[in-house]
C-alpha cells in the first residue's frame, strides 16, 4: 500500500477534500454523488394554479392538470399544487427511499392532510424520506401533494433582493423523482444534534390554526427539549415607532401564547433584527419576566461600531437586562472557520467572558440551518486550534454570561441605530394607520371598562379585542410599521388598518350606549374625554342635515359630559375669541389673547408670540413652516435608508404670494390657508388652525405627492439655544444632541419621536407636536419635522398619492413639562369624542379616574387577562416629567380591592394597597411605569 508523502501543500489537499464532498463538482466520482443510487421517475404528475391561499382540503378539490418537469408556472405570489403519484419499484424492499424534488419556488410535502416538510433549493432542502426501510409488506403506490408558492426563499425581487418584486417572474420543477438512498454515505457526511428556536407567537398561532398536527408535534418537541420558544414577543416588533402600551402588549400576548401552548414563558427577548432600541424596553423586559436580551442589528452602524458585545444594558427608569450581541456581525453564517475566527477575534469583552452567541442559517426571513452548516459547526466541537462550538440554547449561553456578570460594562439610554433612519418616515400611510389604531383601540379599552364597572349587563368584548389587538401587533413587525415591506404587504397592512378602525368603531358605539344605560327615546349626544384629565376644547358638534357647529365644551378627566344644546350655542362666545386679521400686503394674524401667529402672503410663519410674555419664538430674521426637499438617494436599502448627505441637497419649497386666504373668521376659531406647488408633479393645501383657549397652533395639511427619491420636510427655526432637545419615546422621554461634536452626534442626524419633540431654554421653549409622523431632526436651533420620502425599492409605489396629517406649534414658559406640552401632544392625537347616545344624554359630567399629579399619566384602562368574564380591572401609569413624585390616584368606581401587578398582570405578593375615600397613594421614580389591578364590587342583581 502507497505510503501518505511527507509533505503536502496545504491549498491542493483543502481544495481535495472541498471536492470529495462537493455537490457541484466530480459528483460521478465522489462522496457526494453517492448519496442516491437507483432512481426512476414519478408515475404521475399534475397541478393546480391559483392566486388564493387555499387550504390543504380546499385544495385537493381542485381540478389537477397533468403536467411534467421543466414546466412553467406562476406568476409572482400565485401557489401551484402539485399531485405526485408515486409507484416504488420492487427492486427497492430493505431500501431507504426519498422522493426529490427541485423547484424555483418554496415548496412544502403534504401527506396524509399533513404538512411533513419544506423543500427548498436555495437552501439545499430537496429530498423527503419517503421510508427509512421498504418493508415487504408496504404499500407501493401512494400520492403526495408539494404546495409550492410563486416566491423564492428570499422573496421576489427583480435583479436583487430588495429591488421591487417581479410580478410576470415564471418558476419550473427541475426534478421529481424517486430514488434510493444510501444512508452510510449520509452518516460520513452528516452529524445531527440540533435545538429549533421560534421567537415570533403569531407563526406558532398560524400553525396551530392551518397545520393542528403540527403543532401538536412542536409541543411534543417542546416538552422533550429539542424545541424552544424564545423572544417572549407577538412577532420580532420594530423597536422604535410602536408605543409604549403596544410594546407591552408585544410581550403579553407573546409570554400568554407560550405559556398556553408549551408552557412556559420566555426568559430572554430575542430580537435579532430590528431598527433601533427604545429605552425603555429594559423596564417592559423586566416587569414582562425577561432579563436576557439578544440582538444583532447594531453591527449594522454606518459610522461608530459599537464598544461591547456582552454588557448590561440600563433603560430610562435605571431597569437593567444582560444584553449580548454575538460579535461574528451576522444572524445568518454559514458555520464556516473563517466565520468562527471571526467571532472569537471581534468579541469586544473577552476579556470579560469567553462566551458568546454564533448566528448561523439562512436567516433575514430564510429558511434556518442547512445540513451542511450543521456539520460544519459539529466538526468545530473540539477541534484543537480552533474554538469550542457546541450546539446549545439560549438558556445555557446566557448562564454562562451571567456567571462573569460582575465583569461586565454598563450602556446607558437608547440603543441608536446608526442606519435605516429613513423607516421612521417610509409609509407614512401605514404610520397614520399605525398611530390611529393605537388610539382606537386605547379608546375602546378604556370605555369598555368603564362600560362593565357601570352596567351590569354589558360583556366586555375580550375576544374582539385580543383580535384587534393581534391584528395591530402584526403589523408592528420590524418590516411593515416601518415601511420596508413590498407593496403586497403595505395593501394587506392597509386593509389590516381599516378593519380595525371599523371594528374598534363599532365596538366604541356599543360601550357608549352601555355606558349611558338611556332608556329608548330621542337620541342624545355625548361628549367623552379617553385622557385622565379635563380638557376645555373646542369641538365641532354634529348637527341635523349635516351640519357642524363649533362649541367650547368641558369633559372631565376620563369621563363625558352631555353636549351643549343647540339652542345654548347661539349667543355665547368666549370671553378672548380668536381675532383673524388679514393686512393690505396678504399677511395674516391669528390672536386669541394666548399666542399671536403671523403668516407671510405665502403661508410660511413669520412670528409666534407668546402674548403674557412677549416673547417672539421664531428665530430672528428667519421663517417657520418652511418646506424643504432633499434629493434622497441612499447607498443600497432605498426604503430603508436616509444617508447624512442628503443634507447637502436642501432646496426650500417657495411659495406664490397671493395664495394665503382666510378660511375661519374667528371666535372660537381662526384659521388661514394657502396652496403650495411643491414640484411640478406634487402639490400641498393647509389650513393653519387656532382655538379659542388653545395654547398652540395647528397646521392641518393635505399632500398629493408624487415624486421619485425625494424626501420633504417642514423646518422651525427656533429663537433657542440649547445644546440638546428632547424627543418623546415609549412611556418618557430622552434628550439628543442639537450639535455634531463627535460621531456619536452627527450620526444622530436623522432620528425619531412620538408625538412631540422640545427645544428649551432656561425659561422659554418651543415644541413641535404631531398626529402621525416619527422622523425628526434638531440641528442647531431648527426642529425639523420629516413629512414624506419616495423610495423605489422594495415597493416602487410607496407614498405615491394623497396625504392628510397634523402638526402643531407650541411655545412655552417655563420647563416643558410645567407648561403641559405633554398633555397638549396627548390631546392632538386623542381628539374628544362625540358619540351618539341611544336614548337621552346624562344630565351630568361624570369623570372615572383622576391623578392628583400632572407628572403621572394614566395611559391605559382595561379588563384583566386573568378574568375575562370577571370584574377586574387593570390601569397602567408611568411617571412622564423624570422625577420622583407621590400622587393620589381618585376613582369614581365602585372598587373591592387595589393591588400593584406586572406588566404580565401577575400580583405583586405584597398584597392589597390601602384604598381610603376611593383613593390610592401611588409613588413613582422617574419615568417608572406601574400596572394596578382593581378588583370591582359584584354588579347589583
């Protein structure tokens, strides 16, 4: 026998091997080819092509075409079924037997009326074991039905991943046959010991609606280990744009599902990819049972690589969560060597630990692990020269981590992606949708419950909700609140939106009546206020015929108040009315005795005063409500992406003197409005509205916008210095630098906000509100509002068309939250209600719940989880000002019991508070968010 020679040259002895196991090359000759021996064709094929998303029984009712190998099917999005007649030769008993199947699409094996497998080419899953052994007594015929969707494994797009999808793509079965195959050759190739983990319920809820059967075989895994729910959360939500109560519903209606289904709840948040880190994620994570937080996405920072991978993560409120970023920068390796050095060497903190996560799989949406990355990994298990891999769970990783816990940095504040800042502003439809919804269904929780405190016969609609609910929370995945979805996906998001608008409608209606409990008689109207304090507004009352009428009404805090007669409208009006003066040169005032605002003959704000003070906010020798347009043309992700130098583009959007009108003459209100030719394709209309009483200025504003890679904003500049402006987030908010000092800084040059931002002073400040935007910038002293981009890619209609939003213009004595901007924001986005009474409106105001501080918000009321046929009742506040602060909370409610819960509703074992004259004493820590349990007294019989 020829002895090995002394010497060999490392590249042609790799390169030997690669080829020995190749499954391109020398396959008549090597390993690889071995894998099958005798095969024979399918005995029968046919399909089924449709657009639908039909049912395995719906589907195998159709009629089934005979078709063959290399045929064409599709288009783009469409499913083709496939009926495959297999005759197994008898040649073949002691045999094992797959049946191999390549197509451009996914496909997935039926047998039975059950879903078996995937078969995916892109990711090397193309056969399916039809028996390990033939028996002599096993059929020999038997049908199988492969579901193949008109997609690949990475969606559709035409020429590369991200473009907009091809909709005319055609896709073709390249193989269907049956073939023997040689497991011995297998075992040298392949070594499996593997752990599945789901981080999104809703699958796992789609799977136990369309596939039972699997999903009893997942719980059957579960039990034994070798399948693990991690994530804790509905679906992999975008980590900025949803609101704090829609962040805690992420978690509780995820920890819910796991725990009912396999359980036990999750012990770590598992978000590998999403936009940016609210934070107060940390505290939702604690008081949701999670401690534990991975993620990858902040390898992506265009400008400062971020200083650790293993840290403790620290949020608004001083909540801390063991954070871990597998260093190897990707959540979709392939298990290589190259990538395991990687990891090792990149790791920031191993000097602290030696431990950390490694990513492999087709992941971004793909398919998982292949087997081919599982051998790899396997054959690094103890390797010398090489690091440790073993196959584990996330339990085990993160206790190893925590055992050098007391070694380990500690970040503070947000987690700031420094990309994709454009989905701030990316669909602004479905932003609008988003933002409406969230306040929809907060509206139809709290009079819900007001509703079964009050009535005894009303049922609270828990199941209607938790749909409702579920249906919003799909929405916030990472990919479609934020615009980055194809247009397929933006329609059903639309569709989604509307469905919970109609619904949570309906379901408002039925809660008002129940809440009046009015005996049949002529229709009444109530005026009802969703936020915890009272508010005088004014509001435009129905009136018959179609008619509006403008009054100034009062409602208490969570509460109604009847409406004003018609008759008691006519001769009133409020004592400082607004004042509309139009000048000789198109300029116009809007006074009313709180702030004065003068628009040039253009539209654009040429002052803002606050009247008592005389202090002017517009920034000397400049204007407010300027538009801009900014070319925008990103690097790679168009929907994604917003590059800084795009700021190197900006044209102002002039207007034509003439074009300012006045629309509302004054009293309760004033208003003014122009057109603006934004382009030659693009045009905007706005209305800019003061109230009697109102304390800022609005700008109501329709777009038509069509456009390609442009991006329009409106600027404030702004008669304040300050080297930092706060920006609201979930339950608080933060402060941002105004100014590019370090990196840090300049990469902050688009970022993102709830309903308000603040630039302020000492004394003096100004505030920029909203009702449906997130983008935002402040840059020296100029708040800049993001209105509307015009990506191509993936969805080459996103935006196009028409637009209508509000924004508002506040300035302030004072801190801001002493001059009650907060409570301004909440009352732009949470108009009072008007809703129609079935007999007559109650004679008197009635108000729910009260605070006695204006630091703490009541932001949510609604029934408990663990009761829903029972009377409790669960509030949420959170401490908005950042400061330490004790408050009596006041309830009108006929309440047993008061307890402190979770966010999970899990009382606190300490036990009941001490309710004295229907009022609780409640004490906050800065920006610390609190759930209440009530228990209500039995309903009277």
């Amino acid at each position: 026998m020829a002895a090995a020679p002394a010497l060999k040259h490392w590249r042609t002895t790799l390169e030997r091997v690669e080829k020995f196991v190749s499954p391109l090359y020398f396959t008549d000759c090597n390993l690889r080819g071995r894998l099958f021996g005798d095969s024979c064709p399918v005995a029968e094929l046919s399909s089924f092509l449709t657009p639908e998303r039909l049912a395995y029984q719906e589907a195998v009712q159709q009629d089934f075409r005979p078709a063959q190998v290399g045929d064409s099917f599709g288009p783009t999005w469409w499913t083709c079924w496939f009926r495959v007649e297999l005759t197994i030769p008898e040649a073949w008993v002691g045999q094992e037997v797959h049946l191999r199947w390549e197509s451009d699409g996914e496909g997935l094996v039926w047998r039975d009326g059950e879903p078996v497998q995937g078969l995916t080419k892109e990711g090397e899953k193309t056969s399916y074991v039809l028996t390990d052994k033939l028996g002599e007594e096993d059929p020999r015929s038997l049908t199988l039905y492969v579901e193949v969707a008109c997609n690949g494994l990475l969606g559709a797009g035409k020429g590369h991943m991200i473009a907009a999808p091809d909709p005319e793509k055609m896709f073709q079965v390249s193989r269907a046959e049956l073939a023997v195959f040689h497991r011995d050759v297998h075992k040298l190739l392949v070594d499996l010991e593997l752990l599945l983990g789901m981080a999104k319920a809703q699958q796992l809820a789609w799977v136990k609606s369309h596939y039972p059967g699997l999903h009893a075989r997942l719980q059957e895994f579960a039990c034994r280990g070798q399948f693990v729910p991690v994530g804790g959360t509905w679906v992999e939500m975008d980590g900025n744009l949803p609101s704090g109560e829609a962040m805690v519903r992420q978690f509780l209606q995820g920890q819910s599902f796991f725990l009912q289904e396999f359980g036990k709840m999750c012990s770590e948040f598992w978000l590998p990819d999403t936009f940016g880190y609210s934070a107060q994620l940390p505290q939702i994570m604690r008081s949701c049972g999670i401690r534990r937080f991975l993620t990858q996405k902040l390898s992506w920072n265009l400008v400062n690589s971020f200083p650790h991978h293993t840290f403790f993560w620290e949020g608004l409120d001083g909540s801390r969560v063991l954070a871990h970023f597998p260093p190897g920068d990707s959540y979709g390796m392939q298990g290589s060597v190259e990538e395991v050095l990687k990891t090792v060497a990149k790791n920031r903190d191993k000097g602290r630990t030696n431990h950390s996560a490694f990513l492999f799989g087709f992941g971004d949406g793909g398919g998982g692990p292949t087997q081919t990355m599982v051998d790899r990994l396997k054959r690094l298990c103890n390797t010398d020269g090489l690091p440790r891999v073993q196959l584990s769970s996330p339990e085990r990783l993160f206790s190893a981590l925590e055992g050098h816990s007391g070694q380990l940095c500690t970040w503070v504040g947000e987690l700031f992606l420094e990309l994709h800042n454009g989905t701030y502003t990316t669909h602004a439809q479905i932003k609008k949708g988003n933002r409406e919804c969230e306040r929809i269904l907060h509206d139809v929780e709290l009079l819900s419950s007001l509703a079964l405190a009050r009535s005894a016969q009303f049922l609270y609609p828990a199941a209607q909700l938790q749909d409702l609910w579920r249906l919003l929370l799909l929405n916030q995945f990472h990919d479609v609140v934020t615009g980055s979805c194809i247009q397929l996906v933006a329609e059903e998001a639309t569709c989604h939106y509307e469905d919970i608008r109609s619904r949570g409608n309906t379901l408002l209606s039925a809660a008002a009546a129940a809440l009046c409990a009015g005996e049949p008689g002529p229709e009444g109207l109530l005026i009802v206020n969703t936020l915890p304090w009272k508010r005088t507004e004014v509001l435009a009352l129905p009136r018959p015929g179609g008619a509006h009428c403008l009054a100034l009404v009062t409602v208490p805090g969570m509460g109604y108040a009847p409406a004003p007669t018609p008759t008691s409208l006519q001769p009133l009006l409020p004592q400082q009315p607004v004042f509309v003066v139009q000048e000789t040169d198109g300029s116009v005032t809007l006074d009313n005795g709180i702030i004065r605002v003068r628009l040039d003959p253009t539209g654009r704000l040429t002052s803002l005063v606050l009247v008592a003070s005389g202090r002017e906010a517009i920034a000397e020798g400049a204007v407010g409500n300027q538009f801009v347009l900014f070319d925008d043309v990103p690097l790679y992700w168009d929907a994604w992406d917003v590059m800084d130098y795009h700021l190197e583009t900006r044209k102002p959007v002039l207007g034509q003197a003439g074009t300012l009108a006045v629309g509302t003459e004054g009293g309760m209100r004033g208003s003014a409005w122009f057109l603006l030719q934004i382009s030659p394709n693009s045009r905007l209309s706005q209305e800019v509205v003061l109230d009697v009483g109102c304390p800022y200025v609005r700008f109501h504003t329709e777009v038509h916008w069509h456009e390609a890679h442009k991006f329009l904003k409106v600027e404030f500049p702004a008669r304040v210095r300050s080297p930092q402006a706060t920006f609201e987030v979930q339950f608080g908010h933060l402060q941002r630098p105004t100014h590019y000092n370090t990196s840090w800084d300049w990469a902050r040059f688009e970022v993102w906000a709830h309903r308000w931002m603040d630039l302020s002073e000492h004394g003096f400040g100004l505030a920029l509100l909203n009702d449906c935007k997130y983008g935002a910038s402040v840059r020296g002293s100029v708040l800049s509002l993001s209105i509307l981009r015009a990506p191509k890619s993936p969805d080459s209609t996103v935006d196009m068309g028409r637009h209508e939003f509000t924004y508002a213009l506040m300035p302030h004595e004072g801190s801001f939250q002493d001059a009650g901007v907060i409570p301004a924001a909440y009352s732009l986005n949470f108009p009072l209600l008007a809703l129609p009474a079935p007999g007559p409106a109650p004679a008197a105001a009635w108000s729910a719940f009260s605070v006695s501080s204006p630091a703490v918000v009541l932001e949510t009321v609604k029934q408990a989880e663990t009761s829903l046929q029972g009377r409790k009742l669960v509030l949420r506040l959170y401490e908005a000002h950042g400061s330490h602060v004790d408050c009596w909370l006041h309830t009108s409610l006929p309440v047993q019991e008061a307890v402190l819960c979770d966010l999970l509703e899990r009382r606190d074992p300490a036990g009941p508070l001490p309710l004295r004259d229907s009022r609780l004493k409640l004490t906050f820590s800065p920006f610390q968010v609190q759930s209440l349990l009530l228990v209500l007294q039995p309903a009277p019989s």
